[in-house]
C-alpha cells in the first residue's frame, strides 16, 4: 500500500473512532419501571452473551424515561432486588443511539401475542404507568469489574 493510500485510512479511523473513545459515561440513577420480559427470562448459561433491558424513572427533567440495556455472559446483570421498582438502581453507561426505540408499549400483563417488543412494568409502577413517550433514549451499561 503507498504512503498516501497508507496515511489517508489512518486519518479515516482515526476520525471516525475518534468522538467513541473521547464520549464520557454518564451515572444514571433511578428506579426500574420496566423491562424486557423476553430478555430476562432468557438468559442462557452457555458462552453466549446474555442481555437486560430496562426502563429507567430518572429525576432529570429531559428524560423522565430512559432505556437501557445490559450485556455480559453470566445469567444476572442486575440483582434481583431493583426489579419491584422500589430500590433506585445506580449505572455508569454510554449513550447509544442506535437503540433508541419510537414509542415504546409498556403492560402490566404479558400475553403471549404481545410478549415479544413489550415492557413489563414492576409491581411498583403498574398503578401509575409512564405516559406516552416519543422516544426512549438508549444507553448501554457498562459492565463492572467484580
């Protein structure tokens, strides 16, 4: 490869991995509305990457309502005790657009024609459901080193 052709892909990658690695995590903070009851039910023990997903209530006046997603090849990424909606749950993550998800469907019963695309809300939240939300801003937990 010529000098050129060789300095040009070295400023492509460097310009466009370069706004991924400067982005800074944020600390999100709330209380799990609600999850994705297909993904927590479904984890698999094997070598297969597992996932969560979860609505979170934050008290930032932006975003009432945030999703966010979990990643990590053991079968419990958040310890069951958020999941009543009651203890608030405190994650560093990045923000993904990527999985921003269009008005978001949130129940409080699953059926098997609507289990899949679903949140199911925690017991804390099922008498006082998030409106509608336009668009549920994503960002992807980053896995603590134990």
């Amino acid at each position: 490869m010529s000098r050129q052709k060789q300095a040009f892909l070295t400023t492509f990658v460097i310009a466009a991995f370069a706004p991924v690695s400067f982005a800074k995590p944020q600390k999100l903070n709330g209380k799990i509305v609600a999850y994705d009851l297909l993904k927590h039910n479904a984890k698999n023990s094997s070598a297969l990457q597992n996932q969560e997903v979860i609505v979170l209530q934050t008290p930032s006046q932006k975003q009432k309502y945030v999703k966010v997603t979990f990643s990590s090849f053991g079968t419990t990424q958040i310890e069951q005790k958020y999941f009543d909606g009651t203890v608030p749950l405190s994650v560093d993550a990045f923000r993904d657009r990527n999985c921003d998800e269009k008005l978001p469907t949130f129940v409080a019963q699953v059926s098997l024609e609507q289990v899949a695309g679903t949140y199911l809300l925690t017991e804390a939240f099922r008498s006082t459901p998030p409106g509608r939300i336009k668009i549920l801003e994503c960002y992807v937990a980053i896995q603590k080193k134990k």
